[in-house]
C-alpha cells in the first residue's frame, strides 16, 4: 500500500505553488502607478493645446510683430506637429526637463525647486498633525460612549465635526488671519520669515482633515469594540492604555488608513490653496502666478508633481497596510 507524501512548504516553494504576496501587490500598484504617470503626462502636455489663446504671442507680448510671434513660435516649438511636441515633450521628462518659463526664461526644473521645500514643509508639517489629532480623538470619542453611553457627546463631536470639517480651506484661512493677525496680533499673518509663521497655515491646512479622519476614527473604534476578541481582553482586566492601543488600535488601522490616505492626499490640493492666502512662497503661490502670468510651463509642471506626489502617497499608504496588515496585500482583511 502506497504512503501519502506529505509536501512540506520547502517542496510547495520548489514546485512553484507558493510565492509571496508581496510579488503580486508590488505587479498591481507598479501597473497602476504606470497607468496614473501616462495619464499625468498626456493631460499636463494637452493643457498648453487646449487653453484658449496663443502661448507665442503671450511670451512675444502685446507689441509684437507677426514676424516675432512666428519667431517665437519656431523658438517653443509650437510650429511642430503635435506628435513631435509630445515625443520632445516626454525626453524631456526622462532628463528631467520641464522646460523654461515664458516670464524670464529660468528652468521649470530650478523654480518648482526653489518653492517645493516650503510646500512640503507645511504639507508634513499638517499630515503629523491631522495623525496625531484625529486618531486619538476619535478613539476617546468612541470609548466615552460605548454601549450607548453619553449620546450627548457622540452626537455633539458629529455635529461640530461636520460642520467644521465642511468650512472650505480658504474661508478658514481667512478667518483665522482676522482674528488671530489683525485683531488679536499674536500671529503673522502672512510671509515665512519665522516659525510662528506656520501656526495658521497648518490649521487651515488641517482643520477639515483632523474632522473627517477623526470620524473616520470614531466608527472603526466603536465597531472593532463590539468585537469578540475585545470583550475578551475587557475581561482580562487590561489596563485602559494596553487594551486600546494594542487590540483596538491595529485592528481599526486597516480601513482607516485606506480612507486617510485619501484625505492626506486631498490634503495637499488644500495646502496649495492656502499658500495663496498667507503669500507662503510654494508650489500654490508660484502656480497662481504662473496662471496669471499665462506661464504654462510652469503650470504644467507643477500639476505633474502635485499629481506624482498624491500618487506616491497613496502608494506609501498601501505599502504601510500591507506591513501592518499582509491580509490587505490579497485584499482579504479582517478583524486580527
């Protein structure tokens, strides 16, 4: 009588029937982050085509001559087929050339360098704040009224949060800059000259998201507190701290985290526009700017970091999932 041969997990390898789900989760978002850069690509490049007016005698300027304009035209490039001015276009993005801006000639590359570190600065700045804020607060929100308790909270942190969270960027800026720089004059209300400077761009920044994730927060909490598995540690007596950080907080940080990276990444459309209101000297003031100016260069370049960056981030988000979680990189999670 034959014996069954066990196939151990050495044999399974050799055999080509186990692999890691990291190769098949790094396949997919490779895929996806190719098909988001050639969207960025061809809608950056388009928006030169489609804008209304003509980018030759834009930079030749209102004086010019239709010789100079077709001068100037030949001198961007604008007199090629549209197919040339793509393929130039795209090598120049694989050297790093995002070209030259129409006012005053100095490289995409070098303006969008000189500018980025401010954004990110308070764009960082603001991300570590909506982190730390809104996922305690939410969580103590949720604990405080478990089974039903205190209603009047629960129902209080909704209503405020959504209103508050609903109060666009801009708005909040500006009221924060009256009242904190023109009434109370605790605070600048404009420039980078300090880092009292940053308080009200951050709280503008992230004000909205801290109120979205933080609800976010609050019904993970409250759902992952019904589970079996917490009533059980509940009876073992744990200490407030252990019992929520350790069996509470990684079980809700799979979906919260899904939903947040959204928000992270809507947040840096909202630094942009908040740049504009303290005259913070990043990516939004310059792009404002360069749209004004009618520098679509700039613009374009600008709109394809923007772009790269929240995909980049989002991609961050997912691996930090698949590390806290390795059912997501299958897209099977659960309760742990």
């Amino acid at each position: 009588m034959s014996q069954a041969v066990r196939v151990t997990p050495a044999v399974k390898v050799a055999q080509g029937k186990v692999r890691s789900p990291w190769a098949g989760f790094l396949v997919r978002r490779l895929v996806g982050l190719a098909g988001v850069l050639l969207t960025l690509v061809v809608g950056t490049f388009l928006m030169i085509q489609l804008v209304p007016g003509d980018p030759a005698r834009q930079v030749a300027g209102s004086g010019a001559t239709a010789g100079q304009i077709e001068q100037v035209r030949h001198e961007l490039g604008l007199d090629r087929t549209l197919w040339d001015q793509f393929v130039s276009y795209v090598g120049g993005l694989f050297h790093g050339d995002l070209g030259n801006s129409f006012t005053g000639g100095r490289p995409v590359a070098q303006l969008i360098g000189d500018r980025l570190p401010f954004t990110a600065q308070l764009a960082l700045i603001a991300m570590v704040v909506v982190l730390l804020v809104s996922v305690p607060l939410g969580m103590a929100v949720a604990v405080a009224c478990r089974g039903g308790r205190r209603r009047w909270l629960d129902s209080g942190f909704t209503a405020v949060t959504a209103v508050a969270g609903a109060v666009p960027e801009y708005v909040l800026a500006t009221v924060l800059v009256l009242v904190f720089a023109v009434t109370w004059g605790v605070l600048p209300a404009a420039g980078a000259a300090s880092l009292s400077a940053l308080v009200l761009p951050v709280l503008a920044v992230s004000v909205g998201p801290v109120c979205t994730l933080a609800r976010i927060v609050r019904r993970e909490t409250a759902a992952v507190l019904t589970q079996d598995f917490m009533r059980t540690a509940r009876g073992h007596r744990l200490r407030s701290l252990r019992l929520y950080a350790r069996h509470a907080l990684p079980n809700l940080l799979t979906s919260t985290l899904t939903l947040g990276g959204l928000i992270l990444s809507g947040l840096l459309g909202g630094t942009v526009i908040v740049e504009i209101v303290f005259a913070w000297p990043g990516l939004g003031t310059g792009v404002v700017n360069a749209i004004t100016a009618r520098d679509y260069p700039v613009v374009q370049g600008v709109v394809l970091l923007l772009g790269l960056l929240a995909t980049l981030l989002n991609l961050l988000v997912d691996v930090v999932l698949g590390l806290l979680d390795p059912r997501t990189l299958t897209g099977k999670a659960g309760p742990a």
